[in-house]
C-alpha cells in the first residue's frame, strides 16, 4: 500500500470479552480496517475459544498487541478519535474526508466494563465522541458500536476498496437463482 494513503484502524483499549474482539475483528477484515489490542486483554488470543469468535477470520485480520496505551501511542502517530458515553457529538459530525490523506484514522474504544480512562478522555474532548440513543440506555454492545462507527467512516470516504457487488457466489447470483442451493 503506498505510504501517502490513510490507514484505517480500530484500537481496543483493554478488550474484556472474546467474543466482542472477535466481532470486531471479523468487521476489520471486512472492511479493510487494522485492529490495535492494548494489553492487558480479558483473555488469551491464543485460545482455541477466542479464535472461534472471530469464525476464523483471525487468519486473515491485520492486528497488533501493546503491552500498554504508552506502547500503542508510540508507535502509531495518526488522527485519534475516542468513542465514549460522555462524547458530545456523533460521528457523523466528524469530518473523516475531510482528514490529511496521509494521516492514519484511529478509532480507540474502552473496556467493556469502564471504557477508556476517564483521564485520557479530559486530554481530548475534542476528538470524543459518542452514538446518540435513548437516555435510559448506557451503552450499546462493543462489537456493535464497533460496526456502526467503522461503517461511517467508510461511508464518508466512499468506502474505498470495498466490492459492491457479491464475488464468491457471482455479482448475478439472484438473477441467475433458480430455487436450488448453491
């Protein structure tokens, strides 16, 4: 990949639930994104449990361990967005396109259970930002939240790289299905 175009990454910040990083993990392959875990992590990658809730996936996903958020920071300088449940604002009030092409986009969600240190959060409340929903609700599910907030961002970049069209069964496969399974 040439070294002038933004990478799109995904950071988890002290990731509790395999099957959450493995959600998020299976949407990075997807959608071309680079998944950051900082450590510590709430379970071990290398268990055969962990590498079934990405459904395999874990194969082809583009991931990086830190030891901690210090490792993770320098190392990857680039554009860093934080999603939390005390942002003021959503995503899409974020101009991504409109981003230095040459700056690498990072998207830092927290733990499960605290989400990113409120400390961290205070140094860039320009860059938090959080989905709007109900007032009685906290939050919503991370690998969830995780695929509403890759997908736009992909929409406001024209999601490049992405097929628009079915390749493993053909662009025409509803055209051509004839009731049998294939």
């Amino acid at each position: 990949m040439d070294n002038n175009i933004r990478k799109l990454n995904v950071v988890l910040y002290e990731p509790e639930i395999p099957q959450n990083t493995g959600n998020i993990m299976r949407t990075c392959v997807a959608a071309g994104f680079k998944l950051h875990l900082i450590k510590p992590l709430g379970f071990n990658i290398e268990d055969p449990k962990f590498k079934r809730a990405t459904t395999n996936h874990i194969t082809w996903a583009d991931y990086t361990l830190y030891e901690d958020y210090e490792d993770f920071r320098g190392k990857n300088p680039g554009e860093y967005f934080f999603m939390t449940r005390y942002g003021k604002k959503p995503p899409s009030d974020i101009d991504f396109a409109a981003l230095p092409s040459d700056k690498d986009i990072f998207l830092i969600f927290g733990k499960e259970s605290t989400g990113i240190p409120a400390d961290l959060l205070k140094e860039n409340l320009d860059r938090c930002f959080r989905l709007p929903m109900k007032a009685e609700c906290r939050s919503l599910n991370l690998s969830n939240a995780a695929a509403i907030v890759i997908y736009e961002v992909l929409r406001q970049l024209g999601y490049p790289d992405l097929s628009f069209t079915e390749v493993q069964k053909g662009e025409d496969y509803l055209e051509s299905y004839d009731g049998t399974l294939s």
